[in-house]
C-alpha cells in the first residue's frame, strides 16, 4: 500500500480539498510553490504508462477536477499541471498523480 491509498484510506492525515466517486486532491506535504495540490484517482495506476483507452472518462475528469480547485485556490490566472512518470522523471510515489501548482511565477524548462 502506498502512502497515498493510506491517505485515501485516512490512515495518514493530509490536508484533503476534494473527494469525489473517482478522484480525491490534497495540499502536498513538501509544497514546490505557495499552492500545491495533489489529485489521484482513487484507483491505483503505478505509473502514467499503465493508462489504457478506458481510462480516458477517468483522466478527463481529474483535469476537470484541475480546473475547479484551480478556481478555488485562486491560481487560475496561471497554473502548471504536472505529472512524474516513473523515477528519471522524478517519480517517487507509484500511485498516479497530478501535480497542480501556483502561487508563483514559474519557470520553464522544468528542471
Ligand atoms: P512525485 O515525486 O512522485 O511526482 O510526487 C510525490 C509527491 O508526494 C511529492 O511532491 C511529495 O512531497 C508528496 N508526498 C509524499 N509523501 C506525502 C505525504 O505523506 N503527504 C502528502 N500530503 N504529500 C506527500
């Protein structure tokens, strides 16, 4: 079990902000700029790669879910959406996740 379907399961705490059916989002321990949220399916993809065609209705909406918390957190003016595929890129939790970060000028190229 990962840390993440511990927090699915409040079995650790965090700073939860959305929960739905599919999609649950909370506020990252370690935060990258002044808003950083996390938002996961609550079903357990170990990487971005095991995405298949059926999971498409599922990936959709945790971009709609983006959108609104995006609104809520007050980084709609200009936001990143991130997501670590595997160690190289930077991966450190095998629990698919959207990275939704704001508050800040960001840079680009990423590191
Ligand atoms: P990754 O590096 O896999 O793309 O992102 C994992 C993220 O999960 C990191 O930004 C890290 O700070 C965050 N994280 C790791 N453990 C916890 C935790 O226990 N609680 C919360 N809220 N975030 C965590």
């Amino acid at each position: 079990m990962t840390i993440f379907e511990k927090i699915i399961a409040r079995e650790i705490p965090a700073k939860i902000i959305w929960e739905d059916d599919d999609t649950i989002a909370f506020h990252d321990v370690n935060p990258q700029a002044p808003v950083h949220v996390l938002i996961i399916p609550r079903q357990v993809f170990a990487t971005h790669d095991e995405i298949k065609e059926e999971d498409r209705e599922l990936l959709g909406h945790l971009h709609v879910v983006a959108v609104k918390l995006a609104k809520q957190l007050g980084i709609d003016n200009g936001y990143r959406l991130v997501v670590n595929c595997k160690e190289p890129a930077g991966q450190t939790v095998p629990h698919l996740h959207m990275h939704l970060l704001g508050g800040r000028d960001l840079r680009w190229p990423p590191g």
